[in-house]
C-alpha cells in the first residue's frame, strides 16, 4: 500500500473505478464465506436428526434380516452365523481390573442369575464377503462402548441385562 498524502491507495488502483471493483470482490467473498458457514450449519443440524430417523427405520426392518439395521433396543447386526449359538457372548479379557471388565462381570452375572446362559470372549472371529454387511458393521462399531455382547449375532456396547435379556427372549 502506498500513502500519499495521508491516503491509503492500493498499488495500480488509482481509478475510482477500479477501487470500487475491488470492494465488490472483497465483498462478494465476504457473502461466500458467509453462506458457505450457514450451509455447513444446515448441513450439520440435518446430520444431527439423521439417526433418529435411521433407528425408526431399523425398528421396521423386516425380521428376516435381508436390510438389518438398529433394532429399537439399539443392537445391530453383527454375524449372521452366530445367530445360531444359544449363549450369549459378552466381550471382555479374563482377569482384567478395568472398569469396563468389572461390568462385563456384573453383566455375567445377572444374565446367569436371570438363567441366560453367557460366554465370556476376548475376540471374536468371522468372514464377511458381503460389503454392505462390512459398511454396516464398520458404521455401527465405531462407537461400541466396552463390554460388547452379542446375543444371536446382534451387537450392543454396554447394553443392560434388562435389553440383553429382551434380545435373547425375542430370538426363542
């Protein structure tokens, strides 16, 4: 920026022509970067009611499992194979301190008090060839919480026994 006589000019932009031309365009990306933000806003208001609608769908989802989603409980679709073990599998290390361990204890427990038979795991194994089965596992185990516990090849992180033993009851 020059300064002549006490005026700020822009270098090359002596005309006022050019000054204003300027302004418009500073003030065109001004409005641009405001619309770009009201839309990423929208944008992420409408993200944020996307899994209510998601799970209200799942709860309709057909019971042969051909377009499984949430069931209204909140377990998905893990393994169809495991659809046939009759206990109830509940993730977590042997002789572990953590908390998370603790409450895959206490869920043991009160599934056996309940007379649901459980298993207690460290991992899990399986093939899925199908790529809608990996994209929906992938999206629905990103945010398991610990323990997860399968019940018929549906999954739930740190579901209650209340839920665990509905699942179970509703596979009989």
């Amino acid at each position: 920026m020059v300064f002549e006589s006490g005026e700020a000019k822009l270098p090359g932009a002596t005309h006022p022509r050019i000054r204003m031309s300027i302004l418009k365009i500073i003030g065109a990306v001004i409005l641009a970067i405001v619309a770009l933000t009201l839309f990423g806003k929208i944008r992420q208001k409408v993200a944020a009611g996307a899994p209510a609608r998601e799970t209200t769908a799942a709860a309709t989802a057909t019971a042969d499992n051909k377009n499984p989603g949430l069931s209204p409980a909140g377990f998905f679709l893990l393994n169809r194979a495991e659809a046939t073990n009759s206990r109830v599998v509940i993730m977590s290390p042997p002789n572990c301190p953590s908390y998370e361990a603790q409450l895959a204890s206490a869920l043991e427990a009160s599934l056996g008090a309940a007379g649901v038979p459980t298993e207690m795991r460290q991992e899990i194994g399986g093939t899925i060839t199908n790529p809608d089965d990996m994209a929906r596992i992938q999206k629905y185990m990103t945010n398991v919480a610990n323990p997860l516990v399968i019940v018929r090849g549906w999954a739930k992180g740190n579901p209650t026994a209340q839920d665990v033993i509905a699942r179970y009851n509703s596979g009989k």
